[in-house]
C-alpha cells in the first residue's frame, strides 16, 4: 500500500471510530417502542459516514457502535439491523450518486432501515428472541426514528457542503 493510500484509509478509520463514539455518547437520547429502542441520531450518523466514508466504513461503525450499546445496555439485539442495512445503503447510494446529488443518499436511510432492517428483525431477530411481532411493527418503529435521523444528517451534509463549497470560493478568509 502507499504512503497516501495509508493516510487515507487512517483517516477514514478515524472518522468511523469518531462516528461510532458519536453514535454511542447520543444512546442517551433513545424512545422506547416495544421490544426495540428508536434511536434517531445514529441514523443521521449513518447518513454523515456513508456519504462521508463510503458503505463498508458506515456499516463498520454503525457495527461498533451496536456492539458497545449492547454491552452498555442502551440498545437492544435489533440496534444491529436497524442502523447497519441504512447505513449500507447510504454508502452505495452516495457512491452510485455524481458528486453533486451526494446529498439526495440521506433518502436511502429510511428504505436500508425501514424496509430491510425492519424485515431482518421481524424475521431473523424476532422469532430467535420469542417476540411475535411482525414487519409492520418494526418498520413502523423504525421508520418513525430513521426519517427525522436522516433529514438531520441530510441538513447536516448540506451546511457541509455550503461550507465546503465557501472555503473553496474564498479561501484563506473564511
């Protein structure tokens, strides 16, 4: 590997423990919905580092920071699907998205977490933990933490973007 192509991939392995210690300070703002716990910043985490980092590096946070909620028991056994599939789906979306409309993957949230995830708890999670709930349980509850999630983590890209898009216009003066 090069020297850049190591400082790239430090950089984006600090970012994504930065995300997961991000994701994991935030469990405090939880709201309980039966067996599951919606947790709407750590979808607008997944927003930020799948356009940020990509899908693999977003997945791997939203991984991490699932694990340690688990072990701190802020989260529960569905923190797993219902951050890691909008979190994938953010970085692909974002990578198949021209530069320009980077911004419109912060959509794909909602369906990586309402729709997948959601189905992977109703059908793997739920009936492994004895819970007898269905699909439109959990995308429901899921769905009702990704949305607001995503449009902060979207509204937290563009104010990125603007800034990004000033520095460049003005340089040093900002």
């Amino acid at each position: 590997m090069q020297n850049e192509e190591r400082k790239k991939m430090f950089k984006k392995a600090v970012l994504a423990g930065a995300f997961a210690a991000a994701g994991v300070v935030l469990s405090v703002v939880s709201i309980p919905m039966g067996p599951t716990k919606c947790f709407p910043f750590q979808h607008t985490i997944n927003v930020l580092a799948g356009i940020l980092l990509g899908p693999w590096w977003a997945v791997g946070a939203a991984f991490t920071t699932s694990v340690i909620r688990n072990m701190m028991g802020t989260g529960s056994l569905f923190a797993f699907p219902g951050s890691m599939f909008g979190a994938l789906f953010v970085g692909l979306a974002a990578r198949a998205l021209p530069e320009r409309y980077k911004l419109c993957a912060a959509c794909a949230e909602p369906v990586g977490t309402g729709i997948v995830g959601a189905w992977v708890g109703a059908k793997i999670l739920g009936p492994i933990l004895g819970k007898g709930i269905g699909f439109l349980f959990f995308s429901s509850s899921f769905l009702m933490s990704s949305v607001p999630g995503a449009v902060i983590g979207a509204l937290l890209v563009y104010c990125l973007q603007k800034r990004m898009a000033l520095t460049r216009t003005f340089g040093a003066m900002i």
